[in-house]
C-alpha cells in the first residue's frame, strides 16, 4: 500500500514537474512573441528603407523647393488622396483629388482627430500609386516626416506641402497619394 502511495505522489511531483517545465516555455514564447510584434515597425521601415521599397518618409530637409524650374503648363496631373486610420482616430484629407501641373507647388490637408480620452503617439507612412510615380513625387513638408502625439480628443489639421517633378513619365495622368496612420508603440512624451 505505501508503494503505492510512493508511486502516486512521484507522479504528482513528476506531473508538477512538467507542468512547471511547459508554464515557463509558454511565458518564454510569448514573451518572444510580444517582442517581436513591438519591434516589427522600426524593422520594416529600416527594410523599407534599404530596399527603397514603399518610400516610408523622406528625411526633413532633403527636398528643396524646384528653384528655376519650369512649371509644365501643357501637362495636368490628377493628385487622389486616401487615408486608412489604423487606431483610435479619424483620419481622412480635407478634399479628394487636386489638379496639378508638374513643377508646380502645392499644398493638401489631411485631418486627424484623436476619438481616445488618452494621449496616444502615432506616425503616417505614405504609398503611391503607380509606383513610377514615387521618385517623381517631391513632399517639401509633410506630417509623415515625424511622429505625431494627439492629446485626448484632439483635431489637427496637417498640410503636405509637395510639386511633381516635370520628369514624370507622360503617360502618368493620375497618381494616387495615400496615408496609413497607425499608433506606434513607446512612452509618450510632452510636445513642445
């Protein structure tokens, strides 16, 4: 009867054992997990960026206005805007489309309206359509070049500031601008 007992309660340790054993890997794995998902935005811009793929953000300062440029008055190019809310706002641009002529400076809005009671930090990452179009396409200011903290309950109205370049194949007659803004992780810091 005792080694019964004996086996029984080596098996109960034994079980305990495993239990133990399994409960540690899972919490490993999801931390794994957890990290992987956090760091999966800074390595996708970094690739983005190496590869010249999806043209994330050009860096502040790195387009200068066209100086002596020729505005091509004989060519109209239809600009469509998008925005894609990936979080906890609204986010769309102020009009649809604009008719531009390469060389010619213009300036669009997209608005964002924070509907969290919580401040929350975020970033805009820009795609063109057709992608021929994405060297041809110049932003001289634009709120994707930096992050973006939106109070609780804040509505802003942010300006890209862009011109075509006039080497823009011809047979390009529309592109399409479009925003993704998604919350992105991190502590939030107080905006000047």
């Amino acid at each position: 009867m005792q080694a019964e007992t004996n086996a029984g309660r080596h098996e109960d340790s034994g079980r305990l054992r495993l239990n133990r054993t399994t409960l540690i890997k899972l919490i490993v794995v999801a931390g794994i997990m957890f990290g992987f998902g956090y760091a999966l935005v800074p390595i996708y811009r970094q690739v983005c960026e190496a590869l010249g793929i999806n043209v994330l953000t050009q860096k502040d300062g790195t387009v200068a206005p066209p100086t002596n440029s020729q505005v091509d008055l004989a060519r109209t190019i239809t600009v469509e805007l998008d925005g894609n809310a990936q979080g906890p706002w609204r986010f769309r641009p102020t009009q649809r489309s604009i008719d531009v002529h390469p060389g010619e400076m213009a300036t669009v809005v997209y608005e964002v309206v924070n509907t969290q009671d919580r401040t929350v930090k975020a970033q805009a990452i820009p795609s063109y359509a057709p992608q021929s179009a994405t060297p041809h396409f110049k932003k001289v200011e634009c709120f994707c070049f930096k992050e973006q903290v939106l109070k609780p309950h804040e509505a802003r109205q942010m300006p890209v500031v862009f011109f075509i370049d006039p080497k823009l194949p011809r047979e390009v007659k529309n592109i399409t601008l479009s925003y993704t803004f998604f919350e992105i992780g991190g502590a939030v810091t107080a905006q000047k």
